[in-house]
C-alpha cells in the first residue's frame, strides 16, 4: 500500500476479501463493459403503480417483517426472482427431491 493512500478500518469480512484479492482475475475490454452494462442496468428503478387485494398486502407486510425487510423491497425481490427464473415453486422442490431420494435409495435395496 502506498504512503499517499488512506488506510481503513476493515471488518473480518472485509480483510477475507483482500487477503484473497490474489485469486481474482482482472476483467478487461469487452467482457468488462458488458458487465459495467448489467450492473448499471440493476440500478435503475422504474416507479410503478399496482393494484393488489387487502388480504395479499397485509400477508406481505408480514412476510416483510418476519425478513426484517420493507414491504416494498420485498416486492421487488419476488418480482426479480420471478423474471429470473430463481423463484420456484414448492411442488418442483418436492418433485426434485423425491428423484433424489430414488437416486439414493433405489426400490430394488429396499426391504
């Protein structure tokens, strides 16, 4: 670290971060400008307007506060997990786990 810059007070967090800076790798030219790109594009917010029933915001603002989150942020976090296909629905977990259970136990072992 030069003399001219500031030294600042990390968390343990932090300082795992730097003391593993040797085992990234440099992003440059292209790739690099797409990814600036993406990521400028996730700042931006659009202001929208929605109608939604009584009953389904009052079970939002207490799913929101249940993650000690806004109500607000909360919708926002579902409808980008929605369009990016992160969100999934229970009966697919169930479905994958059962094939996964197979998988490990299959009906010919058991008894």
């Amino acid at each position: 670290m030069g003399a001219s810059m500031k030294k600042n007070n990390l968390d343990d967090y932090e300082k795992e971060i730097e003391n593993q800076s040797s085992e990234y790798i440099s992003v440059t030219g292209r790739k690099r400008r797409r990814v600036e790109s993406i990521i400028e594009r996730s700042r931006k917010t659009k202001n929208i307007n929605i109608r939604i029933s009584e009953f389904d915001l009052e079970k939002l603002r207490e799913k929101s506060e249940e993650e000690g989150i806004p109500y607000q942020t909360l919708i926002a976090s579902l409808l980008h997990k929605y369009v990016t296909n992160q969100l999934v629905e229970e009966k697919n977990i169930l479905k994958s786990l059962k094939l996964i259970s197979k998988k490990d136990f299959p009906i010919s072992s058991r008894q």
